[in-house]
C-alpha cells in the first residue's frame, strides 16, 4: 500500500499555495518560480508512480522553463524511452497537483494508484536534472522530498541540458539491450555526438568557426564541454555564456528572442563578422536558430524550416545514392506555424504532414515513417529512424564504391542525430556535417528558398477556452462565425494565410499571419487580431 505516513509528513513542508491552478500543458508544469514548490514535491511522488507502473524502468524529470524569463521555472516528466510523458498521464499530473491539502493529496493518489492498477510492491527509479536558473536548486530539494516519500531510487545528475537528461533516460533503460544508446553519462552523451560527427566532416575541406549564442544558460557548459570532444574539426566560438549572471538568461539572446524578434541579439554585432555563421541555443538547449550578416552587414535568420529543407534535402540524397529508396519511406512534419514557402519547397521532395504545436504531435506523426523528419519554425525538431530501418542500415550490403559512401554518411547521421528529443547541439552538428557535405555557406543555404514574410501576433482575451481549433490548428470552429470573417479578410491580401489559435504555454491567443509583401502581412495580422479581441 501507499507509504501514506512518510507522504504525509513530507508534503506538509511542501503545501499549495491556496488560490492557484496549475496545468500540466505542452511544456509540463511552467510558471513563476516561487510558487512551484509543492507541484516538484509531487511530481516527485508522481515519477515514482510512473516508474512502478512501467515496472521500474527509470522515469525522467527535467526542471527547466527554457526560454521562459529567469524568474519562471517549470518541471516535465520523460517517459522511458526518452520521450514526452504520455498524454494520459498528463490530466493525472494536473489532477495531483490540483489537491489542496495535504489529505486532498493522499485522497486523490490512493483513488489513482486503484484506478490505474499500480503495483507498488514494484521498484521505482527517476533520474533528474535542472538547468542554471537561480532557484533550480531549492526546487530539486522539493522533488528529492516527493522522490524520497513514495519510495523510489533517485538519480541527480545535477545541471544538465533538456536532451542530455532525455538522453540519459534513453541510455539507462536499453543498457545491455540490443537497442542500447550508449553510456548512461555525460561523456556517454558527447562521444554519440563527436564520433559520427567527426566521421561526417573527415573527407571534407574543414569548417570555419561557428559562434554559438548560449542565451547564457546551460547549453554554455555543455558546449563548452562538447569542443573539446569535437576539437578542431569545428571550432566554436561561445558568446553570452554568462550563467552566473543574475537576469541575463534569455535576455535580449537566445533562440527564442531570434525567432520571435528576427532580429540579430544586440551582444552579437561585435562578435559576429559579415558571411559568418552563427546559431542560438534556447535557455535549455533543445531549440535552434541560425542566422549570418551578408556583406552588407544585414541580418537573415534560417529557423527550423530551413533546418528541415537542410537536412531533407541531404538525407533523400543519401538514401537515393545508397541504392534504399525503395526499402526506406522519408516524411516531414510540420506544424501550422512553418513558412508557407517551406511547405511548398518540401512537398515538392517528399510528403509532409501538418500537425498541431507540441512535441508530442510532431514526434508521434513522425514514428509514422522509416525516416521521419520533424522540425518546428522555433527551431525544436530531430529525425526519427525506425528501428527496422536502424537495422536495415546495418545489413545492408551496398553494391559500389558510391552507395558504400552514402551508406557510411547515414549510419553516421543516425548516430549523430538525438531521437529522443530535439536538440540545439544534435542539430547545430548536423547541420554543420550538412554544410561542411555540401560546401554551402549560409548564404546558399538561404536561398533554398525565399521565407514568405511572416507576423505573429499576442493577443489578451478574456477566455482562451473559447477558442478551439481544427485541421492541426488551421482553423477555428470556436467561437461561431469567426472563421468566416478572418477567411474574408485573408481573401483580400495576396499569398494571405492566417489563423488563430489559444497558446498551450500563456494565457494568450497567438495569431499569425503571412502574405507576399512585408507591409500587408503586418497589416493582416493586426486586422485579424481586431476580429479576436
Ligand atoms: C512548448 C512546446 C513547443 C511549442 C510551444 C508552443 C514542447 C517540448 N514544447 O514550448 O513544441 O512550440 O510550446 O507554445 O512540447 P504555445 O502553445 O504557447 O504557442
Ligand atoms: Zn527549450
């Protein structure tokens, strides 16, 4: 039975702030930091029961709010293979941190612990981890308490980027299987990357620095850490690697701050030189942005929609010279938010699927192929490999020199490549393993094709309940009527496309709008955000 007196005594140090709801949304539980004690202390207790529900395999717990300001944090749960927490779960999250008294907890784990049938004789193993924010560190303590009240074995891996800790989960539970994905440890996690990588890049001419914007968070010491496995076959340059700094996480830097201004951060004018490339990792480094000045100093950011025009480009490539294209079916997929133009650029190349926001929904569409390509426009993406395609790369006998080659380049994208998650230094190697393949510089990676210009707008409304969508997010059924004035309004601009939908992360309405010329499309967005508010 429930070990009721030592969750007892444990969550009464850990009580709910009276008044306050909390929802386990897309990014796990993520608000102000100073009110997210008792939700670590049970997800702790949570993890635990997730773990001897799956009969002990380890559960994963990330304390991050990635982009989010420094003042925020957020926890989220990493299911056994290294994946998001099943969705189920995530009411069950909500309805336990939702319990208002310490009884209330109890009351509502005895009733799920019936419900879903949970063996609590069996073994329970979470492994944790927090990024740099200043108040990660009392926020672990919660979470020790709640690991330490249902019982479980706890493993800290102290401060670790988002996909090192997805990593690990990965690593721990396929130890010794056939499936195993290498070392259950830091250096496990940099020599997945360094060894394909440096293989990649050996026949090619070598690559000029990279400098990487760490948004002065932890993917700064884990890069730092990483150029030393991956050496000179890519120097990097760090900037804003400042964790120690008090409010400069995500400030004016970081991925999130590219995207959403398009705008160069102000701390790299001096740093970045006209032609160079350079990137920006979010404030847990599973989001990716890359950006170079052109000789006139101006500014041109490749998001995660060019990222997948990059890396679809090169795999249909390999897989085609191989001498698999028959054997191996690639898709992308992408969500409402990807330029229409890249939507246009890749159905021209291969399928593409349109799913709603969220990991979750692009990962699940992308298990659908033997290859399966997922990027948001945020930058947060990665590349599934099937694990009968995983096993036919190894059988495989190539029948020339030339389908040997592209043979060898796969393995090693397979290798390289994070399938757990995305990840901002996964993908920022492989982009780079592309570009060094084929002699671009960011400029020909650019022109790919030409961005549709984009405007995404916020908008406060009373009730973002109201708003519901269908057809991934493009178009609204709720409230009445409003999709039919927001279709009238898109008729009239040329290349217009918009659509409204409720953001799972901010009690806000997103709107977003994209036409042929710069000015109409601002002009759209802000008319179509007058029809919500
Ligand atoms: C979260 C999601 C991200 C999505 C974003 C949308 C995960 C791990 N992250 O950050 O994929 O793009 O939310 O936010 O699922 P929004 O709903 O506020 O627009
Ligand atoms: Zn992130």
């Amino acid at each position: 039975s429930l070990p009721v007196e030592s969750i007892r005594a444990l969550s009464d140090l850990h009580p709910k702030p009276a008044s306050l709801r909390f929802q386990y949304g897309t990014a796990g539980f993520r608000t102000l930091a100073s009110v997210l004690d008792s939700v670590l202390f049970r997800v702790g207790v949570l993890a635990g029961l997730r773990s001897k529900k799956l009969d002990g395999k380890t559960i994963g717990v990330m304390v991050t709010a990635s982009h989010n300001p420094e003042q925020d944090n957020g926890v989220k749960l990493v299911d056994p293979r290294g994946e998001m927490l099943d969705t189920s779960w995530e009411l069950h999250a909500t309805a336990l941190s939702n319990a208002q008294t310490t009884d209330d907890f109890i009351g509502e784990l005895e009733k799920f612990v019936q419900a879903l049938k949970i063996d609590l004789s069996k073994p329970a193993r979470v492994v944790y981890a927090r990024d740099t924010r200043p108040s990660g560190d009392a926020l672990v303590s919660s979470l020790e308490d709640g690991i330490k009240a249902i019982g479980a074995e706890g493993r800290n891996v102290g401060v670790t980027t988002t996909p090192v800790l997805h990593y690990l989960v990965r690593a721990i539970n396929t130890k010794g299987t056939k499936e195993s994905y290498g070392e259950d440890s830091e250096e496990g996690y940099f020599l997945k990357l360094a060894t394909p990588f440096k293989k990649l890049v050996s026949t090619r001419p070598a690559l000029s620095p990279l400098l990487i914007d760490c948004a002065n968070g932890v993917g700064a010491p884990i890069a730092e850490r990483l150029a030393e496995h991956i050496g000179t076959s890519l120097p990097f340059i760090l900037e804003n690697a400042s964790i120690t700094t008090p409010g400069a996480l995500n400030n004016a830097c970081g991925a999130d701050y590219v995207k959403t201004s398009q705008k160069l951060p102000p701390s790299l004018a001096g740093p970045l030189q006209p032609s160079q490339r350079g990137c920006s990792l979010d404030g847990d480094a599973d989001r990716l942005m890359y950006f170079y000045l052109d000789e006139q100093s101006q500014f041109h950011m490749l998001d995660g929609d060019k990222i997948a025009a990059l890396v679809s480009d090169f795999i249909v490539d390999l897989v085609k010279t191989s001498g698999l294209d028959s054997q191996i079916k690639l898709g992308v997929v992408q969500t409402a938010y990807a330029n229409g133009a890249s939507t246009k650029y890749l159905s021209e190349r291969l399928p593409v699927k349109c799913v709603p926001t969220g990991v979750k929904h692009l990962h699940h569409a992308a298990e659908h192929y033997n290859i399966g390509i997922y990027f948001e426009a945020n930058g947060h993406g990665t590349v599934l490999f099937s694990q009968a395609t995983q096993d036919l790369l190894q059988s495989y006998t190539p029948s020339t020199p030339a389908q040997s080659t592209a043979l060898d380049h796969l393995r090693n994208v397979n290798q390289l490549i994070n399938q757990t998650v995305g990840d901002a230094l996964s993908d920022m190697l492989l982009v780079e393993a592309v570009l060094a393949h084929r002699a671009y510089s960011g400029i020909e990676w650019d022109s790919l094709y030409v961005d549709l210009p984009n405007r995404l707008v916020k908008v406060v409304v009373a009730d973002r309940t109201q708003f519901k969508t269908e057809d991934a997010e493009r178009r609204l059924v709720s409230p009445a009527g409003l999709q039919d004035k927001i279709n009238e309004l898109v008729r009239r601009y040329e290349g217009g496309r918009s659509f409204v939908r409720p953001s799972g992360t901010e009690d806000v309405v997103r709107v977003y709008a994209e036409a042929s010329m710069k000015s109409q499309t601002d002009e759209l967005a802000f008319r179509v955000a007058g029809l919500v508010y």
